[in-house]
C-alpha cells in the first residue's frame, strides 16, 4: 500500500518528461510551452507542479536523465586491449559507434548550450567527473609508456578529442568527408596516441 503512491507518482513522472522530451526535440525549449507538455502528457497542469516547479526544471530532469552519458560511460568501462594503444584504440571505437547511436544527442546539446548558454553543463560534470579516473587509471595500468598525464586530464584530452570526431562526423558534408579517406577514423587514433609532428628523423635522408 506504502508502495502504491510511489510507482504513480514515478510514472507520472515519467509521462511528463517523456511528453517534454519529444517536444523539445521537436520545437526547441522556449518553442515549447508548459500547456502542451501537459496535453502532450494527458495530465492536468497542477499534476505536473506537484513534481517541477517550472518548465526549466522540467529541461533539468530531461538533461541530467536523458543525456547519454548513461550509456557511454558503461561502454567506456567494456573497453578491453592489452596495450594502452589497442585499450584506447577500443575505447575510442566503442565510444563512437555509441555516439552514432544517440540520434538525440547533438539536439539534447545544442538546446543547453544555444539556449541556456550552457547553464547546467557544470552539474551535468559533477555527476560525470567522479567516475572518469577510474577509466583513466585502467588506461595508465595498460602495457605500453604513457606521458605522465594527470588522470583527469587524460579523461578530458580522450572526451573531448572523440566527441568532436563524432560531432565533426555528423556535421560535415559527405563530399568534405569523402576527402579524408576510408581510414580516416583509424587515422583520426593515430593522431590521438602519437601526434601530428613526425618522430625526430623521420623521413630524414641519410
């Protein structure tokens, strides 16, 4: 009987953010009022103030719950190699073809950052950030030398340089994309794990 209010309420929960999710992907935030969420959800609007104060806290719940760092961080840990080189050579391919599965995703971000100038980015990294040394430290136990990299800077350089692939993937235009060849992924790694300038004598003459 405790139970019993608690599930409702949950799914309720659920109907409204599910209602506000779809309708932002649709038309954006500001795009979207709190009346359609409520007939897009078939509730009334005092069923959705007895769980969000505002239609931004509703935007909260669907960023911080929808956002898929749910899913990729789980691929992230799946990641297997013997090497530092293969284990990041996985990660990065793991992380990339989840990316590809996220349809939402770049929707999901532009609303926040063009939108909310990026407002709930920093708490959407506090939930984030405990768990990238972990992922971190399993790299730096891998075979292989690595440069004496903070673990947390060695998380970031890894996001950030495989998220712009992805995001530079779904941007560019095919004929812009037909020009960096079929390896350009592969490529895209190698520059990761050993830079752009040549090792010294590379191509030197004798």
């Amino acid at each position: 009987m405790v139970d019993e209010p608690l599930r409702k309420g949950e799914q309720t929960q659920a109907r409204i953010l599910d209602a506000a999710f779809a309708l932002f992907m649709e038309q954006g935030y500001h795009g979207t009022s709190m009346r359609q969420i409520v007939e897009r959800a078939g509730i009334t609007m005092g069923g959705v103030y007895n769980h969000f104060a505002s239609k931004e806290e509703i935007w909260k719940a669907v960023f911080f719950e929808r956002h898929p760092y749910h899913a990729i961080l789980p691929v992230l840990r799946a990641a297997e190699g013997a090497t530092a080189a293969d284990y990041v050579r996985d990660a990065a391919r793991r992380l990339v073809g989840e990316l590809n599965k996220q349809q939402d995703l770049l929707h999901i971000m532009f609303i926040e950052l063009v939108e909310f100038n990026g407002a709930h980015i920093p708490q959407l990294y506090e939930r984030i950030a405990p768990q990238l040394p972990q992922l971190s430290a399993v790299l730096s136990a891998k075979a292989g030398a690595l440069r004496a990299i903070p673990l947390p800077l060695l998380a970031r350089s890894f996001l950030g340089y495989f998220f712009s692939f992805y995001i530079t993937e779904a941007l560019m235009p095919p004929a812009v994309r037909s020009l960096m060849g079929d390896a350009s992924f592969d490529d895209f790694v190698d520059i990761y794990l050993h830079g752009i300038l040549a090792a010294p004598g590379a191509g030197s003459e004798e």
